[in-house]
C-alpha cells in the first residue's frame, strides 16, 4: 500500500526486526553500562548567570583572596560549652581535604556560643559541592550532646537539596512505576502491549544516562537532568507507544492487509504524529538554551536526550517489535482487550453530544480555565530559600544559627572586591546604604581590596535584591559585588530578562510546526492558544498553593511565599512541550478524517472517536508520574510535580476533550481552510489512512 517517507521507514524496520532489534541492544548495552556512573559524575551546582557580575566577583575572589567567594565551605560550631576543641578538630577536617584552600580565622559571636569557619574552594563550584558531600558526615560527627557542628552555606546547601531530592526521586519512581503499569493495563488490555511503552522507556532512559555521563567529559551536566530526563522519558514514552500500538492493533485486527502493511499504515498515520510531537517538544525545550545558565542549559539537554532516544526508538525499534509480535501484541489479554480499540464507541457518543450542544460544555471548560489563571495576575518569583532543605539537614540547622549569631542577613553577606585604591570609598558606600547593617574592614591581597557587607534582611527578601543593584549603582564601575545572595539575584535578573523571548520562541515555533503539520492556520493558531490557557491555568493554581500556601499540610511544605524564580520560563517549556503531545494527537486524527470526508462533522468526531481513549490514558499516566513526585521531597520537584500535573489533567480533560472539539464545532469548514498563497509556501503533509 502507498504511504509516506515515515510509513516506508516503519515497513522497512517491519522487514528488517532482527538488525533493528540488535541494533538498539547494542545502543543499550553500550550506553547503559556507563548509566550508573552518570549519577556521579553528575553536577550538583551551576545555579549562577554565565557572565553575571556576581560570578566575575567570584572569580576574582578566589584567585586573590584564598577562595572565600560564594562558594567557600561555611561550617557552623554552635554550643554552651568551651568550643575550642570542637572549632579546632572541624578546621583539620577542612584543612584535609585538598579541595580546601585555606580556612580562615573563625569568626565568633558576641556571646561566644557560635563560631564561623569558612574553607576557601580551590576547586570548581561543583566540585565544592562534592566536597561538601564528602565532609558534611565528618563534621556532623563532632557534634555532642551540647554541641552541633553544621557544614552550610551555598555548597553545603546545594549538597543537602540534592540528596533530599534524590531520595524523593527514589519514593516516587517505586510509586509510579507500579501506577503505571496498571493504568496501561487498564488501557491496552493487555499485558503484553502494556509493556511496549516500559520497554521504550526503559531504552530511552538507559542511552540518555549514558549519553550525560559521556557529556560531562565536555562541560558540567546538572544532576536535575536526570531527574528531568527520567520523568519525560517515562511519560512520552509512555504517550507515543499508546498511540502506536492503539493505531497498530485497529488496523492490523480485523483487516485482510498483512503484518508488515499494517506497521506501515502505523508509522504513516500515529507514526507522523509522534515525529510532529516529539520534533515540537525538543523546539520547545531548546528554547531554554536561551536562559545564560549552565544548570538550565544542561537540564534542557538532558530532557532533549531522553526525548531523541525515546523518538528513534518509537520510529524504529517499536515498529520492528509490533513485527515480530503481530497478533500476540494481544497476548495475556483481558476480557475487554478489543474494546473500542479503534473507534471507541464511547468517546465517538462524546463526540456527538459536543457537536450537538458545544455551548453547554465548551463555556464551562472555557469559564473553569479562566478562572483558574486568575491567580496567575499576582504571580511573584524568587530564587530558592533556605526552605527547600529539610529542617533537619545540616546546613539549614547551620544557616539559622548563623542568623541568630551573627543577623537575619548574615548567611547572605555580600561580598564586594574592587582596586584597593577604591577600599575606603567602597566601605563608605556600604556603610551609607540602609540595606547594610554591618560592614567588616577591607581585606587587602596585592592590588585587590575585599570588603564584607551584611544585609539588614534574610537573602531570599526581596529587599535584598534591591539593596543589591542599589550599591551596584553607588560603587566604582571597577567594584563587583558577589555572594551567594548577589549570585541568586543575577540568577533571577537573567531568567526574568529571558522569560518573554522564550515565551515568544515557544509560541512562535509550536505555531509554525503546527501549521505545517496541519495545513490549517486557524485550528494551528487554536492549538497554539488553548495551550497558553492551559498553562495559565496550571500556574494560577501553582500560586494558589505555592505562594498562597494552601495545602501545605497535605503536601508536606512550607511555602516561601513565592514560586521558584525558574517556573515561568522551565515550567512553562515542558508544559508547552507535552501539551503538543495531545494536540498533535487529537488534530491529526481530525485532519486525517477531514482529508478523507471534508466533512466538518466527521472530522470533529472522528477525530475524538480515534483519540479520545489514547488522550485519556496516556493524561492518566502522566498526572500518576508528576503527583508522584508531588508527595515528597523538597519544594522545587513538588512544585514541578503539581503544576505538571494540573497542566496535564486540565489540557487533557477540559481543552483536548471539549474546548477543542468545540472549537473544531464552531469552525466548521473554516478551521480546515489554507490560503492559496500559503498553500504554495507549505511542504504537503497528509494523514491519509484512517
């Protein structure tokens, strides 16, 4: 039978299963062997704006001042007693380890029951974070009775993050795994076509852990792109085998065309489908590369691995498997295996009842969306506080003895080096400003001058942000100003200053891809648009219980009164990239019934009949992985999990499955239309089987 460049490709695979298949077991033997490696070589910072003032301030500091910049080991001796033993066995714990410059002279507070150290970093950021992972149990162990030993600070921090949010990944893979597999049970009716999406799954995520462990030998990889990778490997994965194995089993069972012509017809229909969704995802995720961050940069990568390997394999390996299964693709079936399998009954009634009477369904989703994204209107961002560890990690038991030694701005000191000619106008500058409470004496190495400024507020207030770009202002142009606190306000400077362009880039893209997929500017620009509702939705009820703090209880956190500063631009990238997925799903089913009939009537049911219970299932499993990692850990992946997940329960629910449709209703023939002009412009795309 006639079909596409895609089709040809699924038949060929069809033809050629046993190259295909060992082909892939290399790819994952080879790369998966180095997966376990990947974990550790993995970064755990890069939480900083490439070619910001603060990471200028850092470097400079380390190379003159012994590595006392923002990521310089702080460890905390807090006690009642006589500390000097204490102080002076966690300064040869520091001093042994070659990742330590120096420590210098402790700092002591007024009433001599907490001292400062401070391990200068003769190493890179990251690997000031494994060296914090290294010495945060030795330190600990000094700890008595009467006194506590706390390494904290930037590193210690990131240290301590990174670990909770491992061990939460960990509790919600064993939660989601088994959700998963039943769901697509439930789904496939079958155990054998139920484990096809685990199988692609299980391939992408082992060649995309191996394939960050081999980049880290080029650049620092953030350790979050594992998470990352894990959890869109697990859900488009999931996603696209649904909808190839659903559209497989409909036209290999009951139809007189044979196993290698039926893989074809596949790969020619759903297979473009995936091709068009999985192109859409990774164009949305590289819009991130945008943001000046080498932990953003890294984590969009590590996701664009696991969706390039999870789309290969859904091209080539799934279309040589479905081969060489034929019909014990339904092998261990349930009884209702073959129900609605490529026309479900039930979701065509739907169909029907939307076309009957849009109104009455399609102003309520619209009215429910809307009203959701009103929160979105006092939105408020903020780089992550001290809240995101657990109370009893280390670094946050050090960072509050610190406030309450030494001021509430104390673990956000500034750092300011500049000419040591300037070192008396820089203090007095500092001094003048009301956003400083103390000022320490100009240290002075060779030609540089460093001068220690601490802030009268907490470093996650934004009145310290404000304090910042005031001195910036006042100080000599040669005078830089870094610390942890000035570094996390470049951060969010640089995100904020990113997020329209990325906006923009998504948008504009997704339109373009869609257009070419569909031949149809007005439901291209329909797609595009109930995506951006979605979203807001999603983010209106991130503010509601993030920054609000609703539901603090049931979730286990304690907000911080706003939501991280990278949501709005990383958030809204892979909202964007898997709402693609089921508008790509549903509208290529519809332009596929319309090529056929140019009928609006079918082409709105027909397209909800052939895609409504994929939509249904695959939205059942993403939201069951994304809650998942909503019920434990820190507050950045619960964030992640929740606003995911609402994203994709509300764009499956109410904008795929009615909003959608309604619009396809209202439209009529006028969704379908393509100018000449463009007609002209347009590569031809068709979905011609059905």
């Amino acid at each position: 039978m006639p079909v596409g460049p895609i089709g040809r490709l699924g038949r060929w695979t069809a033809g050629h299963a046993r190259i295909v298949v060992i082909a892939w077991a290399v790819v994952a033997v080879g790369l998966g062997a180095l997966a376990p490696k990947a974990e550790h070589a993995l970064s755990g910072a890069g939480w900083e704006a490439s070619g910001s003032e603060s990471a200028a301030a850092r470097e400079a500091i380390d190379a003159s001042f012994a590595g006392q910049g923002g990521y310089a080991l702080m460890v905390a001796v807090h006690g009642t007693g006589n500390l000097d033993a204490t102080v002076a066995e966690a300064t040869r714990i520091l001093q042994s380890d070659s990742r330590v410059s120096t420590v210098a002279p402790p700092q002591v507070s007024q009433d001599g029951r907490t001292v400062l150290l401070s391990g200068g970093a003769a190493a890179s950021a990251t690997e000031m974070v494994r060296a914090a992972d290294d010495l945060k149990g030795q330190l600990a162990d000094l700890s008595s009775g009467s006194t506590t030993v706390s390494l904290t600070g930037a590193p210690g921090m990131w240290s301590d993050f990174n670990e909770a949010n491992k061990s939460a990944m960990m509790k919600s893979e064993v939660i989601s795994w088994p959700v998963t597999m039943a769901i697509l049970v439930l789904a496939f009716g079958s155990l054998v076509a139920a484990g096809l999406p685990l199988l692609l799954t299980i391939l992408g995520l082992m060649a995309s852990a191996g394939s960050l462990f081999l980049i880290t030998h080029l650049f620092d990889v953030s350790i979050w792109s594992m998470n990352f990778a894990l959890m869109f490997a697990l859900a488009l994965g999931i996603d696209y085998a649904l909808f190839v194995v659903a559209r497989f089993r409909g036209t290999h069972f009951g139809s007189a065309v044979s196993t290698r012509d039926a893989v074809g017809i596949t790969m020619d229909t759903a297979g473009k489908a995936v091709l068009f969704s999985g192109v859409t995802v990774l164009v949305s995720l590289s819009a991130v590369m945008l943001v000046p961050s080498p932990a953003f940069r890294s984590m969009a990568l590590g996701i664009m691995l696991s969706v390039a390997f999870i789309l290969l394999a859904t091209l080539t390996l799934l279309p040589a498997v479905l081969a060489w299964l034929g019909d014990r693709v339904d092998k261990l079936a349930l009884p209702w295996v073959h129900s609605g399998e490529h026309r479900s009954p039930r979701f065509a009634r739907w169909g029907e009842r939307l076309w009957r009477r849009p109104v009455l369904f399609g102003v309520p989703a619209l009215a429910i969306l809307l009203l959701l994204a009103v929160p979105i209107l006092r939105l408020d961002t903020g780089m992550p506080s001290i809240k995101v560890v657990p109370k009893s990690d280390g670094s946050r038991v050090g960072y509050q003895q610190v406030q309450q030694a030494f001021g509430p701005g104390a673990p956000g000191t500034l750092q300011v080096v500049a000419p040591a000619g300037h070192a008396t106008h820089v203090e007095d500058v500092l001094k003048a400003d009301p956003g400083v409470v103390a000022v320490a004496p100009a240290q002075r190495s060779g030609n540089e001058a460093l001068v220690l400024a601490v802030p009268a507020a907490d470093p996650s207030d934004p009145s310290v942000g404000a304090t910042i770009d005031r001195l910036r202002a006042a100080l000599p142009a040669e005078a830089l100003v870094g610390g942890a606190a000035a570094e996390n306000h470049d951060l969010e400077a640089a995100l904020a200053a990113k997020t329209v362009p990325v906006f923009l880039v998504v948008l504009g893209l997704g339109f373009l891809l869609l257009l070419v997929a569909l031949q149809a500017p007005l439901i291209a620009l329909a797609g595009v648009v109930t995506n951006l509702l979605a979203t807001a939705a999603a983010f209106g009820v991130g503010v509601l219980i993030f920054q609000d703090g609703h539901l603090e209880g049931l979730l286990g956190f304690e907000s911080q009164g706003f939501l991280n500063a990278w949501g709005p631009v990383f958030f809204f990238a892979m909202i964007f990239a898997i709402s693609m997925d089921y508008t790509v799903f549903l509208l290529s089913s519809a332009k596929e019934h319309w090529d056929r009939s140019h009928d609006p009537r079918e082409a709105m049911v027909g397209g909800v009949a052939h895609s409504g219970r994929t939509i249904f299932a695959a939205a059942a499993v993403m939201v069951a992985v994304f809650l998942t990692f909503a019920l434990s850990g820190p507050i950045p992946p619960k964030e992640m999990g929740v606003i995911l997940g609402v994203a994709v329960l509300l764009d499956a629910m109410l904008i795929r499955l009615v909003l959608m449709p309604v619009l396809l209703r209202v439209m009529g023939r006028h969704a379908w239309a393509l100018p000449r002009w463009l007609d002209r412009l347009l590569p031809d795309v068709t979905f011609g089987h059905s």
